[in-house]
C-alpha cells in the first residue's frame, strides 16, 4: 500500500491531535482533582456543612497551625461498603472547608497492623486524631434521629476543645430535671449541651460553696420562690460576673424578678395568645417566636421560628448604667399579651392588654453601676469584674422533652447557653436533617402512570418503528 503525502499528513494530525485531545483531558482531571467547586442542589442544604461546624473547622484550622499538629480521621471500613461511599462523599465536603482537614479509609484486612496499633475491635470505628490525642466513635450513617454532619463536629469539637464548662441546673423549688426523660424533662437538653462540649450537674442554691462550681447556671421554671438567702447568693454570684439562663413561666410563683431588677429586665405576669398559632396545629396559647433582633450574636441570622407554651412577656423595664441590654426575641404582630388570661376567656382590649409583636427573651451583659471599666456598684470594688451575662425567657417548656425538637427551638436555646458562656464561635444553625418525603398519589394518577408504562410507551416505539421503515422504503 503506497502511503501519500496527504495520507501522512492527514494520520499524523490526526494523532497529534487526539494526544492533545488526550493531554489536555488528563491536565483538566488533575486540576479538577486538586481545584474543585461544591454546589449543593438540595431544598433543605443537606449536602453543605452548616455554620456552626465550619465554625468549629476554623477553629481547627488554627489550632493545627498554632500548635504545629496534624489533625486526621481514620475509617476502620471495608473498601466496597455502602457506608464507604458515603463517609467518602461527607469527608470530601469537609476537606473542601478546610485544608487542615485529612482523612483516610483503613481496610482492617488489609492493613491488619493499623487496626492492631488503634485497637480496633469492629467495623465502622472512627479514630478522630489531634497530635498526641485520640477519640474513638462510632458512627451510624442509617440513623435517623442524627446527621453524621453531627457526630463527626461534635468528635472534632471534643479534640479541639479540652476544657469543658459546667452548667448546673438549679433544683428544690419545682425546677424541670436535666434527669428527667418524660415529656416535661429536660434528658435530651442535658445531651445537647454534652454534645456541645459542657458538663452538666443538679445544684442547690442554698447549700454554701454552689454556686462557685458554675460556669453557667441554669433555672428552668421554677413554681416557687426562692428563700431571701438563695437570692442574696445568686445576686452576688450575677454581681462578680456570673453567668445565668433563667426560664420563667407566667404561672409560677417564682420570685426571680428580685434577682433580674438591677439589671433592668421586667417580666409580666400575663399570658401570650397568637391566634395564628393554630395554623400549626397548636393552641392560640402557644405563640410562635419569629421576630429576633438581627444584631444580638445569639440571634443573628436565625430565621427559624421557635415554638412556646404559656409564655409570659420579659422586656427591659429600665435602661441601667454599665447593662448592655436587648430583646432579642418577639412574637409576631398577630400575638398580644393577655392580662385576664386567669378568667378563661380571651380576647384583645385595647388599653388594657399589649399588642404584639410581644418580647420573649431579653439578653444582658455588664455589671450594674460601673461607669470606664471602674466598678461602683454596692461593696463590690474590683475594676477587673468579668462582665456578667444574662438570659432571660418567658417559658420553660420550650427546652423540654416534648418541645425541644420542635422547629428552631434547640438551635435557639443551645445559642443562648454558648453566648452566655462566651462560646461565640459555636452560636449557628446546627447541622440540618433531611425531611422525609412521602409520595401520594390519587387512584387517576396511578392509572395514568399505568396506562402510560403499558399502552403509551409501547405505542411510540411502534410508531417510531413503523415510520423508520416507511422512510427506508421510499429510499
């Protein structure tokens, strides 16, 4: 065979071409390897981290670049696992956040040494690794009460953070028990706040020496009143800049308003009634918090709403010196506070009740009287006060078992006890979950889905065939 001119050439720009083709696909590979963008599609963002763990990743960033450790996660897994391809796809997101971040998938079988060294004992155990220290969990990527978003920021959080503040949970006057796993309890607030990296405990206000023990300190509705001693400590406590969520709910009979006057927040002894409400299937009696105030940090950027049960007003009464004070939560416009709610019968009286949008929390921080850093307040005379932090809200029930995972409301108050804490970094939305979605369909559209899968599908392709040949006929 004589090979031409225009043979040659021709094959010869037609290899060099296809080896630029090829060339120029194995460069794009590598660099989309390396330079990638994540776009999630997803209604509800399931496939983006949220703000808090990329928080959390920041601040794991820093602490490897300060300290000089490498941080990794190493997967005990089979390679071909359903569960593999899944903690790959999450572990490529979280590498995307940050560049601190490594992972690695350790087939036990094949690396029998490396499971031997971490004394790996199953499948699907996770070894999160800071320097010298090392955390072991397990992870349950079918597991529909948690997000593995979830468990794996909380594993990083417990490495990056080795100091744990500790809440109490005041008790002895009707207070809700951290201990407590009915509807009414708080058991799942306690595991949340141990999931964010805080000890909890149960105090006594009136034993000597409690208080002290207390980075925050929790009161979760109480129905009677404090003793004239319990209120002197928990004053002085607020006073030498301690921190403090209290819950109070209209009902009660707690005496908290002695404690909260001299930092200028007020609370009503009435009832807010949404009408609203019962859009959501709930009573007009369960108002739904939904305005917040945009520049507190324990609210801003939180559009979730957050759903309550006989929930009094708590406002600022009066601006003091030295408070630094803000209502950072309201009902909507529809809501009003209800004075005669003892009567049984509601409705709005111009005058005598409130129309809303109605305060429901109101945040403090600042030592009452101190004026340029000098305190002057009663016989405290110490310039270097730690300022004190404050929470204040109108109802209880809305961190209890039975409401807790009800709309915003956990990422609502796990905000409130981070900013209290001053733990600011960890005040976001928390990882999301996917909704459940159902499909139903009315018996017409079965049928239609039937008639097309069993007439309307064939009947084109017939066509299509019948037509083809015609035209090959006529050829």
């Amino acid at each position: 065979m004589k090979i031409t001119l225009r043979t040659f050439s021709f094959w010869t720009n037609f290899l060099v071409s296809t080896a630029v083709l090829v060339g120029i696909l194995v460069i794009v590979n590598l660099v989309s390897y390396r330079y990638y963008y994540i776009r999630d599609l997803t209604e509800e963002k399931v496939y983006s981290l949220s703000e808090q763990t990329k928080n959390i990743l920041k601040e794991l960033e820093k602490k490897v670049k300060e300290e000089g450790k490498e941080f990794k996660v190493l997967a005990f897994m089979r390679e071909d696992s359903p569960e593999t391809k899944k903690f790959q796809d999450i572990m490529q997101i979280y590498k995307y956040e940050s560049p601190a971040f490594k992972w690695e998938i350790v087939d036990p079988e094949k690396k029998p040494q490396i499971a031997a060294n971490y004394d790996i004992r199953e499948l699907g155990t996770f070894v999160f690794q800071l320097g010298e220290r090392k955390l072991k969990v397990s992870l349950d990527f079918d597991d529909p009460t948690k997000t593995p978003e979830s468990e794996i920021t909380n594993s990083i959080l417990k490495l990056v953070r080795v100091d744990e503040p500790q809440v109490c949970f005041v008790e002895g006057h009707g207070e809700k028990d951290p201990n407590d796993t009915g509807q009414l309890g708080l058991s799942e607030l306690a595991l949340a706040l141990k999931d964010e990296g805080f000890r909890t405990i149960k105090i006594r206000a009136w034993e000597e020496g409690a208080l002290q023990q207390c980075n925050v300190l929790f009161v979760a509705g109480p129905v009677v009143g404090f003793s004239d001693a319990e209120i002197k400590a928990i004053s002085e406590y607020l006073l030498l800049g301690g921190r403090a969520v209290f819950l109070s709910d209209p009902d009660s009979k707690d005496n908290i308003q002695s404690i909260l006057e001299p930092w200028g927040i007020g609370l009503d002894n009435v009832i807010i009634v949404d009408p609203n409400s019962r859009a959501l299937g709930v009573s007009p009696a369960m108002p739904i918090v939904i305005q917040y105030d945009e520049t507190h940090p324990i609210t801003r950027g939180f559009k979730i709403g957050v759903i309550t049960r006989l929930t009094r007003r708590v406002f600022i009464k009066g601006r003091v010196q030295g408070i630094d004070a803000t209502e950072i939560a309201r009902t909507s416009e529809s809501s009003w506070a209800e004075n005669d709610w003892a009567s049984g019968t509601v409705s709005f009286e111009m005058g005598k009740d409130i129309r809303g949008p109605v305060p429901v929390a109101v945040a403090v921080s600042g030592i009452p009287g101190t004026a340029g850093g000098e305190v002057v307040y009663g016989t405290m005379q110490n310039p270097a006060t730690t300022q004190a932090r404050i929470v204040v809200i109108g109802d209880s029930d809305l961190v209890a078992n039975g409401f807790i995972s009800l709309l915003g409301n956990k990422n609502f108050i796990l905000n409130v006890v981070n900013w209290v804490a001053e733990r600011g970094e960890l005040i976001a939305i928390r990882p999301k979950e996917r909704k459940r979605r159902t499909l139903v369909l009315t018996p017409s559209q079965i049928g239609t889905i039937r008639n097309i899968f069993l007439f309307g599908i064939p009947i084109f392709f017939i066509a299509l065939s019948a037509l083809t040949y015609l035209r090959k006929r006529r050829l």
